[in-house]
C-alpha cells in the first residue's frame, strides 16, 4: 500500500490519477465511445472514488460503474447499446454488487448474509436464460466453469470465525473475467484462450502485488 507507507505521495498520485483516466476516456472516444457513456462512466468512478468509504451503498456505485463500462465500450460497436448489451452489464453489475458486499465485511469473523451471494449468480442465470441454439452448449459449459471458480471461493465466507474472507474477495474478483468471458458466450476458440490467459494474469499478479 504505498500511500500509507509514503512510497508514493499524494500530490504525485492525483496527477497519475488524472492522466490515467483522461487518457483512458480519450482512447475510449477515438475508437468509436459515444462521448455521453464516457462520461457518465467517468463521473460514476469519480463518485465511487469520494464517497465509497461514507455510504453504505459503495457496492451499488461500484456495480454502476462496471454495468456504465459495459455499455461505453458497447457504444462502439457497430449495433451499438442493444437489450443484449445492456442485460449482461446488469449481469455483470449483479456480480460486482455481490463482491462487493463481501469486500467490505472481509475482517468480519462471522458468516456473511446469504442473500447478496445471490446476485453472485445473475451471471449464469442470464446466460443460460439468452443462450439458444447454438449458443446454448457453449453457454452452459461456461456457466459450469464460472460455476465451479465461484462455489469453493465462497467457503470462506460462509464458514462461522473463518479469517480468510480475503481469499473468497480475491478469488470473486479474478472471477470477474469469467464473467467477461460468459457475456461472449465463447464465440470462438482464440477468444477464449485470450480471457483463459487473463484469468491466469490476474490470479498470477494478485500473488504478487501484495509482496510488492
């Protein structure tokens, strides 16, 4: 953590903050992003960013910007924001509004309430519900994967004194790109070897960035 530490200083990581997303945004707009979901996308990170640590619905504002990342990268496309599109960012905000409960009761020692873990399913639920003909094997099988990564992370939470809550947050969170993937229903081989590959990275990096 380099801003408790003093690695890093708070002046020098406003002004990184600022170029990240102003450049993240300006290269969203040159491919193709309707300006209006760049922004909102924009102003919801910002929100989330100021009062995620003062509400109680920073889970909400997390999932809103996840769902607004969605549809700003959709707004390139050349069908553009379709009820498709729009099902799966509400899939995956679902998810990310699960996570993000447990995120912040994660030092807690107690078992978390069962309901938010529904939304954990919302994913799997949509594809199998969208997904026909010949989407329909590919979705389910994705469904079972994503399925099989999320169920054993959720041991630790749900257990009564278990500490590592940690573990069900990290796991959830690399469980993210699964999500990705099963919103592509797999259309082709190279595509999902491209999201295995990231969901290795992100298990791989999550090792190392807390030693770093």
């Amino acid at each position: 953590r380099p801003l408790p530490t003093g690695r890093v200083v708070r002046h020098s990581v406003g002004k990184m903050g600022v170029a990240l997303l102003g450049g993240g945004a300006s290269l969203m707009v040159l491919s193709g992003a309707k300006p209006i979901w760049v922004l909102l996308l924009l102003a919801t990170v910002l929100v989330y960013d100021l009062l995620h640590k003062a509400t109680k619905l920073s889970p909400v504002l997390m999932a809103a910007c996840r769902l607004l990342l969605y549809l700003a990268v959709a707004s390139a496309a050349i069908e553009g924001v379709t009820g498709f599109v729009l099902w799966c960012a509400i899939a995956m905000a679902a998810y990310i509004s699960g996570l993000s409960y447990l995120a912040a009761k994660e030092s807690s020692r107690g078992p978390v309430s069962w309901w938010p873990l529904l939304l954990l399913a919302a994913p799997v639920v949509l594809a199998l519900v969208a997904n026909g003909g010949e989407y329909a094997g590919q979705a389910l099988w994705l469904s079972f994967v994503l399925a099989l990564w999320v169920v054993p992370c959720l041991r630790h939470a749900l257990r009564e004194g278990d500490t590592n809550k940690r573990l069900t947050v990290s796991g959830l969170t690399s469980g993210i790109v699964l999500v990705d993937l099963l919103a592509t229903a797999g259309e082709s081989a190279g595509l999902i070897l491209g999201f295995a590959v990231l969901f290795v990275l992100t298990i791989g990096l999550q090792r190392y960035v807390p030693e770093a």
